[in-house]
C-alpha cells in the first residue's frame, strides 16, 4: 500500500494522498489550481520552490503573469489559515518554501483482512450527481435529492463497478463550474451521472446523461417519463441503464437477487426520501423531524423494512454515539429487528442492526451482521468503516485501520464519524500522536474531540495539553465522565479495558 501524507497546519489537516483539507473540522475546497500548488510544494517540503517551477506544475502550456501567481499563493494560505504567512514562506527573489511545523506520514501495514472481504477496487468508478430541478415543491425536491442516493446504491451492487459514496459526491457537487473536472479526476472519479427533472402533472419527465470526466464527452442520455406513483421504482430502472451503457459483462445475478424496494407506494417512499435527507444534514431537530417522516412512511406501507432500520438509527445514533440509554437502545433494536425482517436483503438494514447491537456491546452478533451487510453491498464504505472499528473493539486494531483507511478511500470526502473511529483505532495501536491528528480533524463543538485528545496527550506526558482538553470537553458537556467516554470507546477484552481506564486516569478522568 502506498504510503499516505499527511500536514497538521494549525487547525487545518491536509491529506495530500487523499486530496481533502479539513480545516477545524469542516471541509474547505480550495480552487483547482490552488490545490495543485499546495500539493505540490507539500510534496516538497523543506525545499525553495522556484515561481518558474510553479508555473510550470501550476499551469503547464499557459503563459500567465507572476500575478496570477502571487494570487493562488494568497488564496492557498487563506486555505490552510496562514496569514501570517508561516507555513507557506515568500523567500525573496527566490520562490517560496512549505514549512509546516510537523508532518505525519501514514503507511498503516498491510494485514489480512476478514474473510470473505477482497480489497480491491472496481473499475471504472462513478459519481451519480444530485439532480436539478427548478419546478418541484420543497416536499419532491427532497425526495429526488434521495433518489440519487438509491441510484448509488444500486450501482454499488453491480461487482465490476465502483461508485463514490454520496457524502463524497454531494461536496464535490459543490465545485464551482470551471473547477469541476479537475476535481473530480482527483477524486478518481471517471464518470458522472446527472439528472434533470421537470413535470410532475400528471407526469414527470427526467432526462439522465452519463459523461466521461476526462473527455467531457457524453457516453448516454436517456429520458424517462413516470407517474407520481412509480417513483420508487424511477432508481433501480435507472441503474440498470446505466450499468448497461458502460459494461457488457454486468453479474446479472447481483442485478435480479438483490434489488432492495424501499416501500411499496409513493407516500411511503416520500416520507422515507425527506427523512433520509433530515438525518444527511444532521439539524438541530433534525432527528425528531425525521422521525416523523419515517413513522408516516410506515403508516403508508407497514412492510417498509428500510423505514424501521432508519428508527433504528435515530434511536440509536442520534441519541449519542455509544452513549445511548439501554431504553432508547431497547426500542431501537426493536426496530432494527423488523427492518431486517422485512427487508432481509437491504444491506443498510443489516448495517444499522449491527451498530445498534454494538452498542449494546454484543459484538459478536454485531459483527456478523456488518458482515451480512458487506456481504450484500461489498463497496458500502459505510459498512467497511463499521467493520474496522468492530475488528479493534474485538482486539484486531492493525485489521481495523486497513479497513478504515479502505473505507476513506471509497468516501474520500466522509462525514465526521470516520475521525471518531480512526483516532480510536491509532489510539489503540499505541500511534497516540497519529490519534491525536486525527481527533482534531472532527468539529470543534463535539465533545469526544476534546475528551480523546485529552487522552492522547495524557499518554504522551503532554499534561498541560490534557488539562487544556479536558477544560475544553467539560465546558461543552459539565457532568461528562470517564465511564462515558468508555461507552463511546467501546472494548470486548478485559486487558484493553483495564488499558483504558488507567489512560483515562492519568488524562485526569475520573
């Protein structure tokens, strides 16, 4: 495996391999050309870069004035938050010289990975585009914003293509227009799918197109025309097409066995579309609003197995990471139990019932239902994610991380959550200052950034530092303790228990 790189800047972390900059704890995109300058000169730490070197890697075959120049310099140390010029230094008449204050090189070695998993990624991959619209109420809107998240599952569960995950897509959708294709091809993506919907009365019309990043060229446009009432069945047709036009050899049993339905009419599917968006965008109510949605899809279709696993999820992940009550955690297996009854093909209904029975610290039965949900969608980075950090829970940190790094790979651009469980990972594999970069990509406001921080500086005799975090963590959440920050953990072995607690200790926990 190729090993990765990696700058702390301040409260900025740079990932030069994977291409994304956090900067305290929210994603920034920096302009294409600006980040082919930071890239490079990362790459080149220590180093005078010359400007004619830069023009040249910046904008081969143009000819652009020192101007243009000295403006992506600006714009690249707004980036990374370096007014003051220290990290990225003017060396007169020289160039300019990348000086960051550390840098961690991460190469996690490679292990054996759980059975039955195969690293590897399909070719080619795709990148599905929220659709546009400019017609459609809120309520529609919403629910064909999610429908581009079905047609991404569905492709994921064709074998010989890869497909960017959502949350990844959804900020590179972001780029401005002129930005657009660069970044893409650094996100490895090599084709994207987008939609345009009008219509609606009586029906509604969307026109579908696939385009090679590299050429621009469109390969396939295709329109469709649906009633109202078959929108749940918009994404899977559109799938198919989709894989169609760009393989001959589809594994056409993974086509016909797993086609997940997400309910069985059109308000069912609405209420289910709104309330995934709700839980995407993680509002202060977010989560009661979507429950609402999920108890009137299953109002529509009582077999909607997917609507019960998204309960699951509220109960279980919105009421605290690891630090749900046994009640909330009582009601939410429940619910996931249904999902996967009714759906016991839906990989997502699988994930969401191993989360909550890791939670409960049944890790053996969560496991195998992570593993039940790889198994159905091999290339879900979420459920890959999910299967690292159990592997460390269960003892297997070194598994755990390549598994992580795996699903970072998948969801170059993930949510928060991923920080949470890598950092746990590191921690455990005694990397602490590796843990402790990557616990200060997560956002400022979460408390189990600065609570595992504290951690990780008490163990490399930073107490200062500790003392500083815990302060931090106590003024978000006062009653927080060292048996909370054990449930958000989560250990199987004894030993690892005994190990946390006296960490926990010496950070100044009790």
């Amino acid at each position: 495996m190729q090993q990765e790189l990696t700058y702390r800047l301040g409260e900025s972390v740079f990932n030069v391999s994977r291409g994304t900059l956090y900067r305290a704890g929210e994603l920034v995109l920096p302009r294409p050309k600006t980040f082919k300058l930071l890239a490079y000169l990362a790459r080149n730490p220590g180093r005078v870069v010359g400007k004619d070197e830069l023009l040249d890697v910046v904008w081969p075959s143009t000819t652009v004035t020192d101007d243009s120049l000295t403006q992506c310099i600006r714009d690249a140390r707004k980036c990374i938050g370096d007014e003051q010029q220290q990290i990225i230094r003017t060396m007169p008449r020289r160039g300019y010289m990348f000086q960051p204050s550390g840098a961690l090189a991460v190469g996690p070695a490679s292990v054996e990975l759980p059975d039955g998993l195969e690293r590897r990624r399909a070719e080619p991959c795709i990148a599905v585009f929220p659709f546009r619209s400019q017609a459609l109420d809120e309520a529609l809107k919403s629910t064909f914003d999610a429908v581009a998240e079905e047609i991404t599952l569905a492709l994921s569960y064709f074998r010989t293509l890869s497909v960017l995950a959502h949350y990844s897509t959804i900020a590179l959708a972001r780029t401005e227009p002129d930005g657009m294709q660069a970044a893409l091809q650094e996100a490895g993506v090599d084709f994207v799918v987008e939609g345009r919907i009008d219509g609606g009365d009586p029906l509604f019309n969307v026109v579908i197109t696939l385009s090679d990043t590299r050429s621009a060229r469109r390969l396939w446009t295709q329109a469709f025309s649906f009633e109202a009432d078959a929108v749940f069945d918009f994404h899977q047709t559109v799938a198919k097409r989709i894989a169609s036009a760009l393989v001959f050899n589809i594994e056409s049993a993974a086509a016909h066995r797993l086609e997940p339905a997400p309910a069985r009419n059109v308000g069912a599917y609405t209420h289910l579309m709104q309330a995934l968006c709700l839980l995407r965008a993680n509002g202060e109510d977010a989560a009661e609003r979507a429950r609402a949605h999920l108890w009137e899809a299953i109002a529509h279709d009582p077999q909607s197995g997917l609507a019960f696993a998204y309960l699951a999820w509220t109960d279980a992940v919105q009421n605290g990471y690891g630090r749900t009550p046994p009640e909330r955690l009582d009601q939410a297996l429940d619910h996931a139990l249904r999902g996967v009854s009714l759906s016991p093909y839906e990989a997502r209904c699988h994930r969401i019932l191993g989360l909550t029975l890791m939670f409960r610290h049944d890790f053996p039965a969560a496991e195998s239902h992570c593993r039940k949900a790889l198994e159905l969608n091999p290339y879900d980075a979420d459920s890959i994610a999910q299967m690292g950090r159990l592997k460390a829970i269960r003892g297997n940190p070194a598994a755990g991380l390549e598994l992580l790094d795996w699903a970072m790979q998948l969801n170059p651009i993930h949510p928060p959550w991923y920080y949470l469980d890598r950092g746990v990972v590191q921690l455990l594999l005694g990397r602490h200052g590796e843990a402790a970069e990557t616990f200060a990509c997560m956002p400022p406001r979460d408390v189990n950034r600065w609570a595992l921080l504290s951690v990780c500086q008490a163990l490399q005799d930073n107490r200062e530092a500790a003392a500083a975090s815990v302060r931090q963590a106590r003024e978000l959440e006062p009653g927080l303790s060292a048996a909370t920050i054990r449930q958000v953990i989560m250990l199987e072995g004894e030993a690892d228990n005994a190990w946390l607690r006296a960490a926990l200790e010496k950070a100044g926990w009790v």
